[in-house]
C-alpha cells in the first residue's frame, strides 16, 4: 500500500456506505482547491482522469 492510500482507506472506512452524486463531488473538489489552491493541479489531473475514464474503452 502506498502511503497515499492511507487517507483512501480512511475516506472508505468513514464514508464508502454513502451515495453522493457527481456534482456534489465536484463542489467538494472545488471547495478542497479554493482552500488549497497548491493542489490545483493534481485534483484537476484526477477530475479529467475521472471524466475520461469511458474513453479507454472506446478505443
């Protein structure tokens, strides 16, 4: 396990039983970058991966 995965397996323990919709995602996103705006950039990487993630099996 990564070291970054501990902070997944917290969010999975604390919250996976819940159902939350993309766009309420999103705002949480928006939010986290308002608030740190240094990990812009990552957090827009794993959005556009996210999008994109259909467009693998298309090819």
């Amino acid at each position: 396990m990564y070291f970054t995965d501990r902070g997944i397996e917290e969010l999975e323990q604390r919250r996976g039983e819940e159902e939350v919709s993309l766009a309420w995602l999103s705002e949480q996103l928006r939010t986290f970058v308002d608030l740190n705006p240094d990990f812009e950039v990552p957090v827009e990487r794993l959005a556009t991966w996210l999008a994109r993630l259909d467009d693998e099996d298309e090819d």
